[in-house]
C-alpha cells in the first residue's frame, strides 16, 4: 500500500473493512502509527439491510424474517462492541462516530476526524473530486424504483413493523441508548422473551467461538465467520497512515 500511495503522490492511505474492527490489535502491531476510525450506524437499519443482502444467517434455522432481524442485531452489537473493546487498548488512536452525525452533519463531523487525523477532511472539496462509493450509492436499496431518493436513515421506521421493532429494541436497546439512539416502544413492551433472551446470549459465543477458530486454529480457514460483501450500510471502517 505505501508504494501505491507513493506512486499516486499521497501521502497516506485508507482501508475500508467492517471486519477491520475483529483485528485492531494485529493492525497496530504490523502498523503502529495506525490509526482508528469506528463508524456506529443504528443497529436496526443495519438489521434491516443485512436482512434484505440476505448476509447473515449463522445457523439453518435462520430464515424467518423475524428471526434474521434478530441474529443480525446479535452480530451487530457484537461487533460494535469488539471495536470499543479494543479501541479502549488505544484510546489516543482511535474514535468513534456515528454514520447519522456523518450524513446530516458532515462538515462539523469531518472537521472533528480532521483533528483526530491531523488531515484537513473538506467536505465540499470531497464532493467535487468524489469517485466511486463517494459520488454513487451502493445501498442495498440501490435497485429499487425509488432509489434516487434514497433515505440512509431511519429506513426501519418505515419498513419495519411495531412487532419488529419491538423484538429489536427488546434484543439490543441498551447499546442502542448508550449511542444515543432513541428507542420507540414503551418499555412494558421491549421486555427481553426466550428467544430474545437466547440469542443474546448464544450468539456472542458462537461469535467467540467463529473468531477463535478462524484466528487461532489451522482449520480456522473452514471457519465462516460471516464472511460477507457488505455495503455503505455497514458502520465499521478502519483508517491507516
């Protein structure tokens, strides 16, 4: 990457990988002056996009709608918290910030990644010299009529029903609060049931358990740990120098 950089002129480079967040302490050994970018979306339109990618399903058994929305919110809040876990081990390199302070306030945003990258980030600069992901959208929303009005946020108040949202809420509400999202049904109804209770206890291990195969054993090559192609939907990115 430095010699690609080098022969384009730049003077730093960037990786962009969901799974970047799983591998923060391998990243700063082999790169020390790396640096951390954590990018939080809402757990529920990450829930609803990976269910419409068809992207995550860690056992035969999920296929019901339902069921799909909550082992995705499972992952999500896994991950969202392997990256906090790990961004406490450097908390001078590395920050969090929400996909939705991005979208509806991107030039306070960037200037406060401009600090933390010591790199002016000018977001009308961005726009006119954009390519690719920056100039065009690949949501997985894309293909639909609507597209070209496509909203980033708060898909899942419209496309998901109250039940859902419910048994969502019910699953990972508390790290919902703790980034400041706001939760929309009243608390006698988000009371965690079997599944919910299940799954937010299964899954994390069986996560566990897929990375340790993956990255500590010779057959963790077999391990699938929700190896996906995942879009401008998905929060985390990492930044390197």
């Amino acid at each position: 990457m430095n010699e690609i950089a080098r022969g384009q002129n730049a003077q730093r480079w960037a990786i962009y990988d969901p799974d970047n967040v799983l591998y923060v302490a391998q990243v700063k050994a082999d790169l020390p002056e790396a640096l951390f970018i954590h990018i939080i979306r809402d757990g529920r339109d990450i829930a609803l996009s990976l269910k419409k990618m068809e992207g995550f399903k860690p056992l035969p058994w999920n296929i019901a709608l339902s069921r799909d929305l909550l082992a995705t919110a499972a992952y999500w809040e896994w991950m969202v918290r392997k990256g906090q876990a790990h961004g406490r081990n450097i908390p001078d390199d590395y920050i969090e910030i929400r996909y939705e302070d991005l979208v509806s306030k991107p030039h306070e945003t960037l200037a406060t990644l401009s600090t933390f990258l010591d790199h002016e980030l000018n977001y009308d600069r961005i726009q006119q010299a954009g390519l690719g992901r920056i100039r065009e959208t690949n949501s997985s929303f894309r293909e639909e009529p609507s597209s070209s009005q496509i909203k980033p946020m708060e898909r899942w108040k419209e496309r998901l029903t109250p039940e859902q949202v419910a048994a969502l809420e019910s699953l990972i509400g508390d790290c919902l609060q703790e980034f400041g999202y706001t939760l929309t049904t009243p608390p006698e109804k988000r009371i965690p049931g079997l599944r919910e209770r299940w799954i937010k206890t299964f899954y994390p291990a069986l996560l566990e358990s897929k990375l340790w195969l993956k990255t500590r054993t010779p057959l963790g090559k077999f391990a699938n740990l929700s190896v996906l192609e995942l879009s401008d939907d998905i929060p985390e990115t990492s930044v390197a120098k």
